[in-house]
C-alpha cells in the first residue's frame, strides 16, 4: 500500500474506503501529522479543485468518528445551499428548552435528524441569508504586517502584536490571542525560558531580555514569514471569498459512525427562502407566576410557574417537517408534523386554562383592555420606573394595560439560545 511505502500511519480498516473513492475515480491528498504536534500548531490548509459538486468526504471520517459526532457546513455560494442526497430538517421548536438556553439542542437535533424517512443523514439549516453579516474584524485587517517583525527586538513582540489588533496582551490577567495560530507562532519562535510559564512571560518581555533565545527568534524574520503563511495570506483569501460570494449557509447534524455510508453533496437554489441567525422569543409573566412563551412564529406555550420547559403530552415528534430541496423549485414534504404538533400545544395550553381573557386594570378603565406591547429593552423598571407589579387582580385573571411593559427575550443566534425574560404583566 503506497501508505506503508511512504512512512505513514494509518487504520488498515480504511482499505476498502479508499479504494472505493479510487474507484469512483476520486483523487486523494495524504498529509503527514507531525507527532507530538500540538493543536496550537495546526495552520490552514487551503485545496483547490475544478469540480461540479460541493462535496464532504464524510465515508472515511467514520473510522475516528464518535457517536452523535457534530458536523458543521459553511457553503458560500450566489444562492442559499441546501442537501442534494440528504434529507434536510426542520426541528420542532416546543422540543428546545428555550428556559435554559438550549442546554438540549444537540439532543433535538440529534432525535430530528433520526427520525423516520430522514433516517440519520439529514441536516439543518442553521442560518441562510448574505455573507456580509459575518465579521471580518478577526479574519483580516489591513493593520496586520509581518515586515514589523523583521528586525524587531524580541522584547518588543507583544507589543507590535498588540498594536495590529493580533493580541491582547497587558499583563498575565488580560493576555489574550485575537488569532487561534498566534500563540503557537510565539511558541515556536519565541519560547519562554525554561521553568517559566507563557502567561509569566509573554506579558513582561522585557523582564527577561537576558534570557530570551535570540538565536531561536534570530532577527524575526522566519516569524514573520509564518505570520504571512500561517495568518494573514490565509486571511485576506478567506476575506476575499466573503467578498465574493453573496451568500452563507451554515447547516448541521449530528451523525453516527454507522450512518457515514454516503457523502453528503449540496447544490444551491435561488428559490429557497433565507433563515435568520437571530431567532427570538418572548417570555411574559402572569401575576400567578406562571409564564407564556412566545416562539419566533408566534405560537404561545404555557409554562406553570416554577416548572421546567414542558413535555407536552402527545408530543413526539423532534421533526417538524422533513424535506428533500430540489435544484429548481420549493421543498418536497416527506413528514409534516406541523398540524399534529400544534394540536398537541393547543390541547396543554387549554389543559392549563390558557389563553384566558383579559380583565380591565385596576381602577375600572374599560378603555385599558389590550394586550401588553412587547418590546425589546427587557431588563428595565416599568414606564414609571417602579419596576412594580399591577395589584389587586385574582392570580386567574389576566390584566391588559396600556403602555410598555416591557420584554424578555429568548434567542436563538446560530445555534445558540439565551433567555431573557419579560418583566411581569
């Protein structure tokens, strides 16, 4: 095997998967791990290739690969990207525990994407819309210069990093590398002395000017040239790319070992609609203390006060809808949960007597009936600047008042989801 022949390690178990690329007529790249590396020295690697498809060679990533293993796709293309011979998913959103900040999205996703008829290859699409709304500010900057360090006193690295916005690094409290491959550059061409700690050195350079390996950094010049290899080439190219390409999907799964038999291909579809990083619901509180939650598409939940995110009973799907994305035209239903799972939400909110109706407010104005505004400033006092409760109502009843009071969100950013709750109405 050429493997062996040219000193490589390697699972044997691999055999039949790499044959089965060359079979397809497929080209592989061997790369070498240096042992012993560590993951501050992995450095960018960059493939090109002329081909029709936008592939992830998934089949061989299943021989290291752990159950559930989390996959991420980032496609920019002119159009939104969506799965070509996987199944894509919509998750049921009663299933996110919106009260803990999806401390259990991997698990939804995890029970959607193995539901029935998409049978563990599936993805989600996380966020769709224009690349512009990724910030560049840490992937390049035109203040980022390797000649600086061409010559440069050793003592005066941190510095020179600090000011192009590479680094943050005052002292041993606040030192942090505004670029993953910085630290391991300074490592590598300016170590600290034996027996003293990074974050006791690279603070203080000038402290320890008599013990610094100046031979090791011998005039910046070998740092420098990495720093154009390892950082900035890499990052204006992956500027540029932004610049290029008008849009960005980001799509995820969650895949077992077993399940990696196919490599997932995406095309693109100017007909697909966009998906918003940012994803937010509301959460009000009734004098009872127990909460309604809004979600994003504006169906409520009620939550008892005090309780977790609810089971609703009935409630068993993790998919709302399951979809194959053709290249021309609107998605193709295989499941659609939508309408059974909105009956099962209908059916817990009138189990807890909700929606109820609104009362007037204290004081008797029949033209204070309404429901509260929702606004997004969510961590401030009421318009009086109290802060306080409306009064004097039974905790069953409902009272709709004219004004601000407020709102918590909840929010899904990419992925990700925070509570901020409602002041009480």
């Amino acid at each position: 095997m050429w493997l062996e022949l040219n000193g490589y390690t390697w699972n044997p178990d691999a055999a039949p998967i790499l044959q089965q690329y060359l079979d397809e007529g497929n080209v592989i790249a061997a790369l070498k791990l240096t042992r012993g590396a560590r993951l501050q020295d992995v450095h960018p690697i960059t493939l090109r290739y002329d081909g029709l498809e936008t592939c992830f060679p998934l089949r061989l990533t299943r021989i290291a690969a752990v159950e559930d293993m989390d996959i991420r796709v980032f496609v920019l293309a002119d159009d939104r990207a969506a799965p070509t011979n996987y199944r894509h998913v919509e998750i049921n959103p009663l299933k996110i525990d919106w009260l803990k900040q999806a401390s259990n999205y991997k698990e939804v996703v995890a029970q959607a994407v193995d539901a029935p008829l998409a049978d563990g290859r599936a993805f989600v699409t996380e966020y769709a819309g224009t690349s512009s709304s990724v910030s560049q500010l840490e992937i390049y900057r035109v203040a980022w210069n390797e000649q600086e360090f061409v010559g440069l006193d050793p003592t005066l690295v941190v510095d020179a990093l600090n000011q192009q916005g590479l680094a943050s690094c005052t002292d041993a409290a606040a030192c942090t590398w505004n670029h993953p491959l910085i630290y391991g550059l300074l490592l590598a061409y300016l170590p600290p002395p034996q027996g003293v700690e990074p974050l006791d050195f690279y603070p203080y350079l000038g402290d320890y000017a008599d013990q610094i390996d100046v031979n090791l950094w011998n005039g910046g010049a070998e740092f420098a040239a990495a720093l154009l290899d390892r950082v900035i080439d890499p990052g204006m190219h992956a500027s540029e790319l932004l610049d290029t390409w008008p849009a960005l999907t980001r799509m995820y799964t969650t895949i077992s070992p077993d399940e990696m038999t196919e490599d997932p291909i995406f095309h693109t579809t100017p007909s697909l609609p966009s998906v918003p990083q940012l994803r937010q619901a509301y959460q009000s509180v009734l004098l009872s203390g127990d909460s309604i939650v809004r979600l994003p598409d504006e169906r409520e939940v009620y939550v008892p006060s005090g309780a977790p995110w609810p089971a609703i009973p009935g409630d068993d799907w993790w998919a709302q809808e399951i979809q194959t994305i053709p290249f021309v035209g609107a998605p193709m239903s295989l499941v659609d949960n939508l309408a059974a799972i909105d009956a099962a939400r209908t059916a817990w909110n009138q189990a807890n007597d909700w929606p109820r109706p609104l009362e007037p407010c204290p004081g008797g104005d029949d033209g204070l009936f309404g429901s509260t505004t929702n606004a997004d400033d969510g961590d401030g006092p009421g318009e009086d600047g109290s802060g306080s409760e409306s009064g004097g109502l039974d905790d069953d009843k409902v009272c709709g008042c004219r004004g601000d009071h407020g709102s918590h969100g909840l929010w899904l950013m990419l992925g990700l989801l925070t509570l901020h709750p409602r002041r009480r109405r």
